[in-house]
C-alpha cells in the first residue's frame, strides 16, 4: 500500500493520472507497488485498484461513454446494455462490493443515489421510472469488483430474479 498526498482545488482523473505518473518517476515506484494504491486529494481519501477495470475507465485509461462525474461519483452507459437505458454508477473511492463498505463511505453511497436521481432525470426516464440494482458477490451475480449501481429505465422491465436452475 501507498499513500500519495495531493492539494489541488479541482482535479480530474486526467490530472491525478499525471500527478501519479510523475510521483512514481521520481519515487522509482515500479507497477508491482500500485497494485494497491491510496490517494489522498484536499482530504478527500480516494482509493483506487490500479489492476481495477473501473478504476480505469474513472482515470479515462479505457474509453467509456461517459453520463455523469462529480468528486464522489463517475457514471458512463454500459458496455452490454440489458434495458433501453443502462447506465452504471460507480464511487470514484475503489471499493470492492456492499461487503466492504465502512461507516465513513456514507456520503459516497448517498451520492451514488442522488447521481442516480439527477441522471434519470437527464435522460428523462424519472417519470416513468427506473430500476436500480446492485449485484453482490458471487450469488448476487457481481462479475466487477468495484461496487456498481445499475441505472435501468426506458421501458417496463420484468421482475424475474429467483435462484439458477
Ligand atoms: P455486474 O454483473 O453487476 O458486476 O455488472 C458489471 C457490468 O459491467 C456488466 O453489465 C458489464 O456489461 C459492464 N461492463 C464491463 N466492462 C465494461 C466496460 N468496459 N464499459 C462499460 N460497461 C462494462
């Protein structure tokens, strides 16, 4: 584990990608050392996975089509969409599953929802209304290990969740 101390008023994950890189140069920090990595931004606690693929999509390492952003949250449309509108909302702090959440991640999970409010409202399917679904561990069918919420709308959707056959 490493902790990386930034101050920066605004920062993006463009920014905090350089200051990384040039941290590390300097620091002669090699790949292996950042598989577990702590950023801290103006007091902000950031963790991130740098082996995570939402991690990556976050510091713009792998291309998304990106719906959202503030300090707490990223969103951007799912890559396999399974409703009219999918979109996931992921916490910019890496953190695995709901298992693993802590008493101080409260207000990235409170900003996960009112993300989630403002972009149903964006794309005009708060209305009529949305689903939400966050998948857990391996019964709960979470194949990504940074916690995700599903944004799903843009029609009825059916309610056929029960155990694998
Ligand atoms: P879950 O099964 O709940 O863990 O959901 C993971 C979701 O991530 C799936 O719906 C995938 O389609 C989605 N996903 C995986 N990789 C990407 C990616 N590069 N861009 C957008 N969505 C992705």
């Amino acid at each position: 584990m490493c902790l990386l101390r930034y101050s920066a008023k605004h920062y993006t994950p463009l920014y905090l990608h350089s200051c990384r890189i040039a941290f590390l140069a300097s620091a002669g920090i090699n790949s292996e050392h950042l598989l577990a990595m702590t950023i801290v931004i103006n007091d902000t606690l950031i963790k991130t996975n740098m082996d995570c693929i939402f991690d990556k999509i976050i510091a713009g390492e792998i291309p998304s089509k990106k719906v959202y952003e503030d300090n707490f949250v990223f969103a951007f449309y799912d890559i396999h969409p399974i409703a009219p509108v999918h979109v996931l909302i992921i916490p910019k702090k890496h953190i695995e599953s709901i298992n693993d959440l802590e008493e101080g991640d409260v207000e990235i999970v409170g900003n996960m929802f009112l993300a989630a409010k403002k972009i149903a409202f964006d794309l005009g399917i708060a209305e009529k209304g949305y689903k939400l679904l966050v998948r857990t561990g391996r019964d709960g069918g979470q194949e990504v290990p940074h916690i995700h919420m599903h944004l799903l709308g843009g029609a009825r959707l059916r309610e056929d969740i029960g155990p694998v056959k």
